[in-house]
C-alpha cells in the first residue's frame, strides 16, 4: 500500500499517515475535558476509541492485536478506527465534542492542537518517561509542556536493490559516501527500464539533502526560518542537476505514488525511505532483495530526516486515565518491538534499542542516524508551508533553487510573527 507522501508525519508508520493540516487544527475546537496541567484524569468505564493512519495492512492489523490484548487484560473496551483521511475524521471528532480518545498526532500538528485546548498534556504523567529518547520528547514538547508520548520514529536512508547493483558490476566497495559518487552510481545503474535514483519529490525526501548540506527549513526548536540559507540553496541545486542529468527520477514520473513503490516494481535502483519500507517490501514485493546503508555525506556531513508521530490524547475524552494506561502499554518495549517487526518503525524508548538492532542487523543504519537527523519543522502551520514548497518541488527541474526557498522563507517567517 502507498505511504502518503506527507510520510513525515508519521514516524514509522504514519506520515505516511495523513497530513494534518494546521489550518484544521486551528478552528477553535476547544477541548472541555480535564485540565490538562493538574494531572487530574477524566474517569468512565466508557469505551475507548483508537483513531490511526496507517501505512497498510501490516500495521492496522499490529496496532489491532495490540489494542486488543489490552482491552483484554484491562477489561476497558477499546477499538481501532483506520482513518482513511486521518485530518478530516480527527477535526470533525473535536468539531463534534466526540473526537477519538486516542490518536495519531504528528509533530507538524502538535502546536495546533494543543493551542486551541484540544489535547491533553500527559507526557509529564507517564510511567516510562524517562525512557523516550529526548530529542522526540522535545519534538511533542508545546510551551515547556510535554504533550504526548512518541509512538516511535523513522530515519532516512538509501535503499539499493542488489540484484541490480551487482549486474552493473557494482560492489559493496562503490556505496556512495558523497554526492559526487552517489551520482557516479545512479548514473551507472540507470537504463531504459528504470531510474539509477527514484525518490518522492517532496521535502520529506529532498530534505535529506539539505541536512547533508548543513541545512534546514528551520532551526532545531522551530524558532527560526533558515530555508532560504546557502546550504539549502545548494542542496536543492545538487538535485536539479541529477533530474536533468536523469540520474534522478521523482516517484511520480515513474508512474509510482511513492518511492518504495517504484524501487518495488522495479522502476528505480535506488530510493530514498525510511525504515517504513521494510512493511510494504515484505507484504507487495517480497522477491526484491535490498540493502539499506547510510546516505552519503553531503558537504556538511552526514545528514537525513527524522520523523515521528505521538499518541494523542483528546482533553474531551471522557476517559482520560484508561487512555493514558494504553499509551503506556502501546509504548512498552514488547509491543513497540512487535510493531517494528510488523512495519518497520524503530522504537521511541532507548530501552528497546539493543534488542531492536539484534532483531534487525540489515537496518541498523537507519538508527545510526538518530545521532545526527534532523526534525521537520513543528511551528503552527508550518505543514501549510511545506505543502506549498511540496508544489515548487514539482518543478525543480526546470525552476530557480533560490526562488523556491526564497518564497518558502517568506511564508515560513510570516508564522513566527
């Protein structure tokens, strides 16, 4: 199933989950429930209600088991709702006073919500805190207040179809380190039949560059617009000059909704993904054999993308504490790693790290890369921006690097007044 390309909302399995536009998040829709400063929780023996985007069926039917065994051992009832527009379903829930007790929450959407009252503030009040890695803490943190629990995270990396690597003579001694060798090689494995490189053209996947190139569209607490920096500039121009080289191909002009689709069917050697591909590649395209390793350095370093979303609890649920109970059993070591297992996302708690690297040695590059990726911007409304830059993107080929960002800094810098 295809990832939506607004996968950054998502760690793991979101983003591609919905895109949760601020603009929705910002209609007044109050939240009445409990004071979410106080520590105090709403109580009921209501049921609960579990709102997902989700990736495919691989992780509706994860985030269903887990819930269930739950409710089971609980005794609270509980079911999951796939959304299949998670931001309409979420914003007509809080417009109605009857949103979904649980949710998904992307870090572009948190600032929204919480600014108009309707999610509770329960990070503070969670048994394993302290076990959440903390730049994920900082990137569901609103006011100096810790809003929700991470439900895991995704890095970027560079995904290599190996059959074709190796029918081109390529060896493990040619993975690209630098930009310069990353498109020595797309050229090589590109032919009539399919792109050396295919990646989505959108800032979830082009961004990586930017953080090669030692930039971003804002700084790390999303105080700052840096998108028309020189770094970014650059970073953009490396990839108009591989999509006019045709070393570089973005997933829709191969006739694929996102990259994992296209490296899938076969229409790129080469993607840029997170470690949510792993679900698709085992579900629809279980004869490719791939290789996942660190993208290479651009002229900063090494650099990607980290994306995460976090368990959202409404401030209108009516049963506040059964909710909280479940996050921290949807967060545990046993059913995080049971998720990773089932789609790919890589653990939100330090404590699952060993086991997780032991369990999936071939991915290790993507949580490598949590010591140096970089969050999405997380300022309100800045997934309206990014939406906007998303359609330059589309015509990066034959448009100006400096206008694009230029315009995306403006816009960017009109939020922070």
């Amino acid at each position: 199933m295809q990832p939506r390309s607004t996968r950054w909302l998502i760690g793991g399995a979101v983003a591609v989950t919905a895109a949760l536009t601020l603009s929705a998040c910002g209609s007044g829709f109050g939240g009445s429930g409990s004071d979410s400063t106080n520590g105090k929780l709403t109580s009921s023996n209501k049921p609960l209600t579990v709102m997902i985007g989700s990736s495919g069926d691989a992780e509706t039917a994860a985030v269903k088991s887990a819930v269930s065994d739950w409710s089971s051992s609980s005794g609270t009832k509980a079911s999951v709702i796939a959304a299949s527009d998670l931001n309409q379903q979420l914003s007509q829930g809080f417009a109605a006073k009857k949103p979904a007790d649980v949710f998904y929450l992307g870090t572009d959407a948190l600032a929204g919500y919480a600014s108009n009252g309707s999610l509770l503030a329960y990070g503070d009040q969670l048994s394993n805190k302290s076990d959440f890695y903390p730049s994920l803490v900082k990137s569901f943190t609103y006011n100096n207040k810790f809003y929700c629990a991470p439900k895991d995270f995704s890095t970027l990396q560079l995904i290599i179809n190996t059959d074709m690597w190796k029918a081109v003579g390529l060896t493990d001694s040619d993975l690209p380190t630098t930009w310069d060798q990353l498109e020595a090689v797309s050229k090589k494995l590109t032919t009539p039949a399919h792109a050396g490189l295919g990646i989505g053209g959108e800032y979830a996947r082009i961004g990586a560059f930017m953080t090669q190139a030692g930039g971003n569209l804002m700084n790390d607490d999303s105080t700052k617009a840096t998108a028309n920096s020189d770094a970014n500039v650059q970073a953009l121009t490396q990839v108009k000059k591989m999509l006019n080289d045709g070393t570089l191909k973005y997933a829709k002009d191969l006739g694929a909704g996102w990259g994992g689709e296209a490296f899938g069917k076969g229409l790129a050697a080469m993607t840029i993904e997170g470690n949510w591909i792993t679900g698709a590649m085992t579900a629809d395209f279980p004869k490719i054999a791939y290789k996942v390793v660190e993208l290479p350095k651009g002229p900063a370093g090494k650099g990607t993308l980290q994306f995460s979303n976090c368990w959202g609890i409404a401030a209108d649920s009516p049963n506040q504490a059964a909710a909280l109970k479940l996050v921290e059993k949807l967060t545990s070591k046993s059913d995080q790693l049971a998720f990773s297992k089932a789609f790919g996302p890589m653990p939100s708690i330090k404590s699952a790290a060993s086991q997780w690297k032991s369990d999936n040695p071939e991915l290790v590059p993507f949580l490598t890369a949590a010591d140096y990726a970089k969050g999405v911007p997380t300022a309100k409304g800045a997934s309206d921006v990014v939406t906007d830059l998303n359609s330059k993107l589309e015509t990066l080929k034959t448009g100006d690097p400096k206008a694009i960002l230029d315009a995306t800094q403006t816009n960017l810098e009109a939020l922070l007044k």
